[in-house]
C-alpha cells in the first residue's frame, strides 16, 4: 500500500472558474458582491431599494438565484437595470460555473457593480466561492440573534453583516445588541450595518459602503 | 444539504487521480473538513456511500479528519483551539486573533495498491 499527498481543494473545479471570474471582474473593475441569508430575511426587498436609488446611468446588474420560478428577476427588473434569474431546479446553492454561464452574454466591460442574490440558505452558499470581492450576510430581526453561532461558517466568510428589518424591533423579540455581539464573536471585527427596506433606515449606509467598494475595485481595475 | 455534490467533487478527483495511474487501485481517499468549513460529515460519509454504491469504487473508504478552528495571536505567537467562540487570546487576553487552522476543505491523500 501506498500513500500519496494530494494537498488539493475538494472544490478544485469550482475554485479555478471562481479565480477565473475574479480575474476578469478586477481586469474590468467590476465590484462583485454575493448576498447570502436564509430565505425570507429581505435579499430581494433589500435590491429592490438599492437599485431604487441607484443613478440611472449606473453600471449595475443583477443575477438572482432560486430553486424555481422567475419572480425575483421580475420584481427586480423593474428599475431598468439587466437583471437575470438563476434557477437552480433544486440545487441549494449558486456555484461559479452557473455564474460564469449567465455572464456569457453581458460583457463585463459594460459593468461596474455585479449583484449576486444566492439561493435563500445559510449553509451550503459559504461554501461555493463565485469569484466576488465581498460575501454579504442578512440576518432579519424576526430571526434568532443566535444565528451566527448557529451557522459560524457564512458569518465568518461575510465581510459585512446587514441586519435587516430593524423597523421591526419594537414589535419582535429579537435583542439586537446579542445578534451583533455573536456575529462578532465569530468575525471579530467584522463590519455591520442596521438597514430597513420598508421605512430605508439605514440605507444610506449600506449605499455608501457600496459605493467605496466600487471606488476601490475600479482603481483596483485601472492599476491592473 | 449539498454533501453529496461535495462527495461527487471528492470521487471526481479520485476518478482523475486513477487515470494517472492506471495500475494502481485507490482504495482509500482522506479529506480534512474544517470546523468552519460548513460541511456536515455524517451526511458527507452518507452521500459518499449512496454515490459509490454499485459502482467500480463502491469499496473506496472515505476518511474524513475534522480540523478544528485555531486562533493565532498576534502578540505573543500563541496559537488556541477556539472554544465556544472566544476569540481572545488566553495568556494575553488580545480579542483580534486570526484564524489560522478551520476552514479546510481539502483532499488530503489517496492510499494505493499498485
């Protein structure tokens, strides 16, 4: 018998088509976030005001995974920006070679923000990197304040938490100052916004942090 | 919920590693899954049975070794196993240590008969 090192990624295939999205996203400037959170924590609701205040001339697409239908892509192609809808048929989670096949047709040099919705789960998402600068995790104030102990994984892998339905707190349960202690026990430091997409508290915030990133990815495209 | 793509992934690098040598037989592949890795191994090991059954690999062993999430500080160099999501540093008490071991998820040897 015979031992033979391996010292390789299991994701192997998916971590080559992510570096190569990377690539092309910082050869182009383009800023690429991916949203994770479970279902019902306000992804859609979220885009919806943020593409709401985008500049009309603004460079921004959206893809927008679900297990079924296309409902997202249509609440969301109301504001004029390219919008496409990924339907996974029953695959939990967005992986990069679905990334890559939606991105066929829209040339990237066209873009500046690309918005990845990923499929409504906390689990499997951390796992499938898709080539983006930042993973972004909701957490809904009509959730556990547990949560990021619960799933530690996509909340330690999330550059930036939003906490959303915060317009909710006076009438839920939830303790918002233990949901922001326990995320930051698993990501000492990590950034977190209060945002509500029905009254757009907060929003401003969640705008600006948007528009750094893009700053630093197009100076980051420029020097490339 | 997605261990059996994962166990696919592991059985198509095993695939891969045999037609490279084509004498030998694998029958045995280690993965190490770290704690902050997001992958559940009993439902791995159980993909992984449901995926080789009936089939030419149906008798290749899944060894998975869990690796624990580790904090190293950067003050005094010591690296902790993190326990119950402290952070701190337990000599110095420093909260903003880094990870340094727990987000494998890597195939790390394939044993052989030649």
């Amino acid at each position: 018998m015979n031992r033979i090192a391996v010292e390789k990624k299991v994701l192997n295939e998916n971590q080559i088509l992510a570096n190569r999205l990377r690539e092309r996203y910082q050869q182009n400037g383009v800023l690429c976030v991916n949203l994770i959170s479970s279902p019902g924590s306000g992804k859609t609701a979220l885009l919806e005001r943020t593409l709401e205040r985008m500049d009309k001339s603004s460079r921004v697409a959206v893809l927008t995974g679900d297990l079924q239908t296309e409902n997202d892509a249509k609440r969301l192609a109301k504001f004029g920006f390219p919008v496409k809808q990924i339907t996974t048929g029953g695959t939990c989670h967005l992986d990069a070679r679905m990334i890559e096949r939606h991105l066929e047709d829209w040339p990237l040099e066209d873009l500046d923000l690309l918005i990845v919705e990923n499929v409504g789960n906390l689990v499997c998402p951390s796992s499938y990197d898709l080539g983006e600068d930042a993973k972004i995790v909701l957490l809904s104030t009509t959730e556990g304040e547990d949560k990021p102990l619960k799933y530690p994984s996509i909340f330690f892998k999330s550059e930036l938490m939003l906490l959303t339905k915060i317009d909710l707190l006076p009438y839920v349960p939830f303790k918002a100052d233990e949901a922001r202690e326990n995320a930051r026990r698993v990501h000492p430091g990590m950034e977190i916004i209060d945002v509500s997409s029905t009254t757009g508290e907060g929003l401003h915030r969640w705008m600006e942090w948007l528009k750094l990133r893009q700053e630093k990815a197009r100076v980051q495209g420029v020097a490339g | 919920m997605h261990e059996l793509g994962i166990a696919a992934s592991i059985l198509e690098s095993v695939q891969k590693e045999a037609e490279r040598h084509p004498n030998a037989r694998i029958t045995k592949v280690g993965v190490k899954i770290g704690e902050l890795a997001g992958v559940d191994r009993d439902a791995l090991q159980f993909g992984f049975e449901v995926l080789v059954k009936d089939t030419h690999w149906e008798t290749l062993v899944l060894d998975l070794e869990y690796i624990p999430r580790t904090q190293r500080c950067p003050k005094c160099a010591y690296d902790f196993r993190m326990t119950d999501f402290d952070p701190r540093c337990p000599l110095c008490g420093e909260l903003a240590t880094e990870c340094i071991r727990g987000e494998e998820l890597d195939i790390a040897y394939m044993e052989v008969d030649e």
